[in-house]
C-alpha cells in the first residue's frame, strides 16, 4: 500500500471528488460514517463524548460526526475552538447542520475550557492534515486540557499539531490519542518511532478514494500490509522436494551464545527451507544437534567460537550473526566469507558490530546483502541522527551508497532498498522488544533467501512473517511474558 504525503493526499481528495463524482460534502460525510462504524463497533453509548474541533475540514468531520453519533444515542457535547475568523466551507455547512439537533458551545479564550472528569471520551478534531504551522495560543491550551485529561482520547485522521510527513518541534502542542481513525491511508508519521505517542493504536478506516490515482502516485514510502504480504508469497507445489526449497547455512553462535543459534536455527527451519546446515563452534554441537534434530552441524575447529568456514559450494544461502561474538578470528572468517560467498546472505547482529569496527569490510559487502540492524547497530554503522525522521533518510542513503538492503527494525520495523524505496511493516508488537527475537528474524530471512525468494521480497515478507508470529505469541503469552522461543513456535501463516 502506498504512503502519500499531505499535498499528495490533498490532490487524491481533489481528484475523487471530481472523477468519482462526488461532493466534498459527501466525502466528508462518507469519511464520519466511516469513523462512527469503528467507534460503534468498540464503545457503546453509556459514556458521554466530547467533542473539540478546529475550524476546518477536520473540524467538519468532528461536527458529522458528532451529528451522526447523536442520532445514534450517544450523548455528545461540541466545543467549537474559535481561534480563526476563518473556516472551511464544509466546517460551516456542518455546523449548520448540527446546530439544527445540537447547541454548540465556542471556546473563545481559555476560559472557556470544559472541566472534565475523565469519565468522558475526547474526540480530538482541531487539526488535521492541513497542519501548516506549530499549533498555539487557544488551540495549545486545548491540546493540553485533553492531554491533561484522564479520559480516553480519539484522533480524527491524525493527533491534532502532528505534522503528517515531516518532524515536529520537540515543544509542540500535539494531542497524544488513545487511538487514531485514520482516513484510507496510513501516514508517514505513524511509522516514526518518535512519533509512538502521538499515534496511539491508530488504524484506516476505508473512505472509497481513488485506489487507481493511490497507486500511480509516486511515492517511496509504502505499507506491508496483509494484502501486500500475501502477493508475495508462493505457493508449495505439489511436486517440489526438498531440494526446491534450497540449502540454508547458519554461522551464528559461540560460547555462552548458542541459545541464538538455535532460535535462528529453528526459526529458519520453520519457515520452510529445504535443509538447514549450521556452523557452529566445538562447544555448540551437541547442543544444536540435540535441540534440532531437523538441521545438520558442521563443526569449527575451535571450540568455543567460529573461526573457519565450511565448504560453502552446497549452500543457496548464508545467514551470518547471531552470537558470533567478536573476536578476531572471527573477523578474519567475516572477512573470508565476504570473498567467497557467491549466494545470497543476511548479516546480523555481531557480524554487523565488526562490519562497523571495520568499514573497509562494509565497502566490499556484496550488493543487495541483507543487513538487519537495530537503531544502536545502525549508528554505529552509519552515524548518529538528530531524529527518527533523519535516520530514516541516513538510512535510504546508507542502503543506496552501499547498495544493500537495510531492514531497520523497530516497531513498523522499515525495509530499505538501494534504490531508497521504504517498506514500513504493519505487524509485530512490542513484546518482541526481547532477546533473541532478531536471531529469529535473521533465521526466517535466511530461509526465504535459500528458497530463492529475491532479496527485496525476502526481507518485505520475512519482516511481516516474523511480526505475525510475534502477535501470535503475544495473543497465546501476552507481551510481556512472551520470549523469542514463542516466536519460532507461532511461524507459519
Ligand atoms: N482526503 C481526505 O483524506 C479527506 C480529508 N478530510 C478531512 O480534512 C482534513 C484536512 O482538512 P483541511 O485541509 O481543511 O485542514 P485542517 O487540518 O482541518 O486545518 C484547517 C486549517 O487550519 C489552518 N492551520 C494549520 N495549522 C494551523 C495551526 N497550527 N494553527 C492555526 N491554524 C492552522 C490551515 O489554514 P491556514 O491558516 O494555513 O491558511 C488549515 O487549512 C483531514 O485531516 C480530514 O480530517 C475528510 O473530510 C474527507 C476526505
Ligand atoms: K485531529
């Protein structure tokens, strides 16, 4: 799915309007039913709702909506924040509307602020995308009475004073929802790390835009979505053996380390690789053989970490990392893999830490290797970034200089390409903010590399399998009592 910026969203709204046909009344009307359905569907009417708008279209949706939800039976009550002579056109022709069920109350100076008791839910319509300035004066006070509030809050299409596609001041007033109803699209800014407290458990809700105008708009920033997952993947055929699905190779553990050698490895077996070989130090044999008895173990000759390489001619792809530990000679087998691997690989965790100790190893990495670094291994390969939204694009340069694909994990876990295209993952959970969850991830990658996935398909698809596992694991444990053992236990679609 495609992510628009706001002058983006603002043409597509133009351009449904026009081709559709359909009024911007109507859109707008389409657009508050949209929101009432969700609403409904989660709270019934037993709780009063207040109601805060701007005086544009996003305040237009608030007064719809407010209108639709009183007919409804849910008791409403509408502040109207009057900090403009002006107001969009829409925005007057609801008010006009509510005012024929419902007497509007103005907020006109500070004042004027309700008293809440915390029993109520806050519909937050002052702001929508049409954000062009730090919101202040009555609009700041009113973003801080809701934020203040105990009461649950609702965005209507995003928090009010969050800019949709660029950073915001670290002392802007912005509205930190509950939940955010969001209209068809996702928006850049929800994908933003910084961004989490604004956001809220946001979600889309459908609003009929023209899907034809969403897809030729070009963009580099999309969604992996569910939809988008599942035209990646392929099917099983009925007469494939195990050799169709390849022969993946795992150098991953060490010393006190093999707990992640066994996560990756199972994780790679369970997403449906061929055979899985692992390499792995003296010490970590019994111990692999034992814990899966599906894979086979070649043995370094040293005990305790890996130092040599196997024959690498069997493989149809290597995934190099978890608990490899740093120590020279291990370097040293780094370094001899990058000259003589001629498969596909996925390098991970200390295998990138000794990349970013060694960048002349980063320069000679072959292209399009998957490299998965969280935001501390990725400073310490790329530099530090003032902000989330400047990390992103260090990291659309990183993956284009070195021509690598970068999966930047985190939540909305982003997959970068060389070419500086963004795939932002919907699924996974913070329950997976747990050790051992990316040697799953690396295992997972590994295993869709070795079945000849491309590498861009395999690190969009693998991201979004890891992360349904995790929601899986986190529905049977709960986030916080699920490890990454539970992850590998829920792979599979
Ligand atoms: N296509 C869709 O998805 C659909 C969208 N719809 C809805 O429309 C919403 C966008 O509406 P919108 O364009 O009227 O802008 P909105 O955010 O209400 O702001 C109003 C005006 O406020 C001003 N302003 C800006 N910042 C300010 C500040 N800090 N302090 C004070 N003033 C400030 C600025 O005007 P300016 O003063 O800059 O001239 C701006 O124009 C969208 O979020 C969704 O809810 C649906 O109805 C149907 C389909
Ligand atoms: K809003």
């Amino acid at each position: 799915m495609n992510i628009l910026n706001a002058s983006q969203i603002r043409n597509l709204d133009a351009h449904t309007i026009q081709n559709e046909p359909i009024s911007s009344l109507d859109l707008m009307e389409r657009a508050s039913r949209a929101f009432v359905r969700w609403l409904c569907a989660r709270f019934d009417n037993r709780r009063p709702l207040v109601f805060f708008c701007g005086k544009g279209n996003n305040g237009g949706d608030g007064l719809a909506i407010a209108r639709i939800l009183s007919a409804k039976g849910y008791g409403v009550t509408v502040y109207v924040v009057d900090y403009t002579e002006k107001s969009s056109d829409d925005f007057s022709k609801n008010l006009q509307r509510l005012q024929e069920h419902l007497t509007v109350h103005y907020i006109k100076e500070e004042k004027d602020l309700p008293k809440l008791t915390g029993e109520e839910i806050l519909i937050d319509a002052l702001l929508g995308s049409g954000l062009t300035r730090p919101a202040e004066g009555l609009l700041a006070a009113t973003i801080e009475t809701m934020n203040e509030s105990p009461a649950r809050v609702i965005s209507v299409d995003i928090a009010s004073g969050l800019y949709m596609d660029k950073v915001n001041g670290d002392d802007d007033a912005i509205v930190r929802p509950d939940y955010t109803v969001s209209f068809q699209l996702p928006k850049l800014a929800f994908m933003i790390p910084q961004n989490g407290p604004f956001a809220g458990d946001w979600l889309v809700v459908d609003i009929g835009l023209n899907e034809t105008y969403i897809e030729k708009t070009k963009t580099p920033y999309f969604f992996t979505d569910k939809r988008s997952a599942r035209k990646l993947i392929r099917d099983r055929e009925k007469f494939s053996h195990k050799g169709t699905f390849g022969h993946a190779l795992l150098l991953a553990g060490s010393f006190g380390k093999m707990g992640a050698a066994q996560l990756c490895g199972g994780a790679c077996l369970r997403s449906g690789v061929g055979l899985l070989t692992l390499h792995v130090a003296g010490c970590g044999y019994e111990i692999i053989q034992i814990a899966l008895p599906e894979a086979m173990c070649s043995v370094d000759i040293h005990e305790k970490m890996l130092t040599t390489l196997p024959d690498l001619n069997a493989y149809s792809a290597i995934g190099v990392g978890p608990g490899l530990g740093k120590e020279p000679q291990t370097l040293q087998m780094l370094e001899n893999l990058i000259g003589e691997a001629k498969v596909p690989m996925v390098w991970d965790a200390d295998a990138l830490n000794l990349l970013s100790e060694n960048p002349d190893l980063l320069k000679k990495l072959p292209e399009h290797t998957i490299i998965t670094p969280h935001p501390k291994e990725f400073e310490r390969l790329a530099g530090k970034s003032k902000d989330d939204y400047a990390r992103l694009e260090l990291a659309r340069s990183f993956a284009g200089e070195h021509k690598l694909i970068v999966v930047l994990k985190g939540a909305h876990t982003s997959v970068i390409f060389p070419d500086g295209t963004v795939h932002f993952n919907a699924t996974g959970n913070a329950g997976m903010a747990t050790g051992g969850a990316g040697d799953v991830l690396t295992g997972i990658l590994t295993s869709l590399l070795a079945q000849k996935y491309s590498p861009q398909d395999a690190a969009r698809l693998g991201v979004y399998q890891h992360g349904i596992a995790g929601d899986r694991a986190a529905k049977a444990r709960t986030k916080t009592a699920m490890i990454a053992s539970d992850i590998v236990e829920n792979m599979g679609w």
